[in-house]
C-alpha cells in the first residue's frame, strides 16, 4: 500500500521484490524499464530496482534522496524469508528503524548497517527530507541458505540472531570492503556481457562474508557488542574518513581522537573492538584491496598502481600486495590474463 500525501508511506510483504517494484511503479504512475523505477521528483530524486541473478537470489537497490518525510514498512509474513540488508543513511534530521517492537532513533547523524532480519517480524525506516538511502537488500529462504552452509548451523545462528531484534542492527558494521562490493553492484553496465555473473558473486560475497563472521560471534551465546550506540557511530566515522581516499596519507591517532571527542587509547580499543583491526592496519588493508581492485580491471600495470598509492619503491608495494592476498600483483595480471 502507498501513500502518497504529506508523508511517503510504503507498505509491503518482504518476500517479492519484482513484484514491490512493479506495485510501486503502478501506485506512482511511472514505468518500469529493465526492472528500475525512477521516483517522481515530488518525492524523491533517485530509482528502486530489482536484480535476480541465475542461483535464485532476488535483491532490491533502493538510491535515492527524499523530498518529503517517509515511512517504508514491511509486514510480518506467515511464509519464512530472510533478509540481508547493507544499507548506507545520510540523516540530516532524524531516522527511526524499527525491528518487531523495538526501536533505534538517530538524529543528524549517518549509519552504515549490514545486518539481517526476518519476515517473522515487522521492519521499517520512518525518516525526514533530505534523508539519502543507498541500500542493497538481498532476500533468501532458510532452504536457500542451508544450501551453502550446515543445516544444523543454520538453524542455530538465524534463531540465536533473529531474538536480539534491534539490539543485532549493530553486530556488523558497513566497512571499506562491504561498501566497495555494493559499489560494484550498483554501477555494473547493463550491456556488460559478464553482468549477471558480476552481480551473482558479489552478492555471494557479500553473503558469505556475513554469514562467515556471524557464525563466529554467534558461537558464543552471550555475544553482544561491548559498545554503546554512541561509540558504535563514533568509530564508523572515523572508518569512513579513514578509507574516504585511501591514495591519501590517513590523518594521525591523534587527529582522528579529537575528531572523534575520545582519548587516542578509547579510539583504538573501540575501532579494533568493532572492525577486528588496529587503526592502521585497517587501512592498509583497505588500500591493497584498492590496489587489487585496479589490477583487476587490467587498464592499469602493478607499476602505475603502486605509484597513485604513493609507493615510490616498487618492491615495498610488491611485498605488502603479497601479505595481503599470498600472491604477487603481477601473478593477479598474470591469471586475469588466462581467464
């Protein structure tokens, strides 16, 4: 159901998202073209799209700004669903999201949420204007899941994860590497030849990567993040600046301690706490990945990549390339060639 008055309010079942693009573009009289819907401009500048990819996986790419406050809803559903969402928010007034009855409010802040939920129970954002979204929502069955992972684990995580409701929106924050695959998602050309089998596996690894870290907290039954939701969207702030241009020279402990308003000793127990890395570790990760990503484009040789990270000893970047990945840049090339 959408309303459309004062307020933009969209309701829906969270199990089909072909069909919430095509209600959707119906109730606001737009067409849909190659599975995306542009919003009117009264309210909203941006699309909905809808991807399917060949091992079964429906996703959703909600980019847009809205004009207006809004309320996007799904309903409980009697049918078992799963949903994965990466979702990126630019809250210049405040933001409501809603898991069964509990609730987490942010006001002129940003979040950046991977995190899970279940059609079992109601979901939803409720925001002001000016809100920007970009998120990727994936849906699957426990069948599906169970295909890839232990049924027997399965069971056990999604029914341990599911009961913290609000409190789990926290477990997996967005970072560099989650951000750069939904990226890749959003901006693969449609006349690319390999486009379905791009989609399909970052959306495997983005599933994977999720499921491979909750499986590991998860096996510890009294899992909670030891933070504060203050702490918790302090430090994803200083992860964004941090890998904003990792071809910079990241600011000091000591920058970032006071941009961030706590002690340096705080900042690096917190950052380590919520991304499992040392602050500078981080972002030298951050950057191989960066590097990888543009060997793999084959447009650029290791020696021009080394160079825009600012290596001037091509041999220094030859050897953190390898602690990163366990191969040398040039045998990346070397594969990619072969493929």
């Amino acid at each position: 159901m959408l309303n459309i008055g004062s307020v933009f309010e969209f309701d829906y079942t969270d199990t089909n998202f072909e069909q919430l693009v095509h209600e959707m573009a119906a109730t606001l009289r737009v067409t849909v073209h190659n599975d995306q819907l542009f919003f009117p401009e009264a309210i909203a500048t941006g699309s909905l799209r809808h991807l399917h990819v060949p091992n079964g996986l429906h996703a959703y790419i909600m980019d847009c700004t809205f004009h207006k406050d809004w309320h996007i809803h799904t309903n409980k559903s009697n049918e078992e669903y799963y949903t994965l969402r990466f979702d990126e928010l630019t809250i210049p007034q405040s933001l409501t999201i809603s898991v069964a009855d509990e609730k987490i409010r942010g006001k002129n802040t940003n979040k950046a949420l991977a995190y899970l939920t279940s059609s079992l129970y109601n979901w939803s954002y409720e925001g002001t204007a000016d809100c920007a979204y970009k998120g990727l929502h994936i849906v699957f069955s426990k069948r599906w899941l169970a295909q890839y992972f232990e049924i027997e684990r399965v069971e056990e995580v999604l029914s341990s994860y599911i009961s913290l409701k609000a409190e789990s929106i926290n477990i997996v924050p967005l970072d560099a590497r989650y951000r750069r695959w939904m990226k890749t998602i959003g901006h693969v050309e449609d006349t690319n030849p390999l486009r379905l089998t791009i989609l399909q596996n970052r959306m495997m690894l983005l599933i994977e990567r999720f499921f491979s870290s909750l499986f590991e907290k998860m096996s510890n039954p009294a899992y909670r993040l030891p933070l504060t939701h203050e702490d918790i969207a302090r430090v994803m702030h200083i992860e964004r600046l941090l890998t904003r241009n990792v071809l910079q020279t990241p600011p000091s402990i000591q920058q970032l301690a006071k941009i961030a308003a706590v002690s340096e000793s705080k900042l690096k127990k917190d950052f380590k706490t919520m991304y499992s890395f040392p602050i500078y570790e981080y972002f030298q990760k951050a950057r191989m990945h960066a590097a990888q990503d543009k060997l793999l484009t084959g447009k650029f040789s290791v020696k021009e990549v080394a160079m825009e990270l600012g290596y001037s000893n091509l041999s220094n970047f030859t050897i953190a390339f390898k602690k990163e990945f366990g191969i040398l840049p040039s045998q990346l090339l070397a594969q990619k060639k072969t493929i």
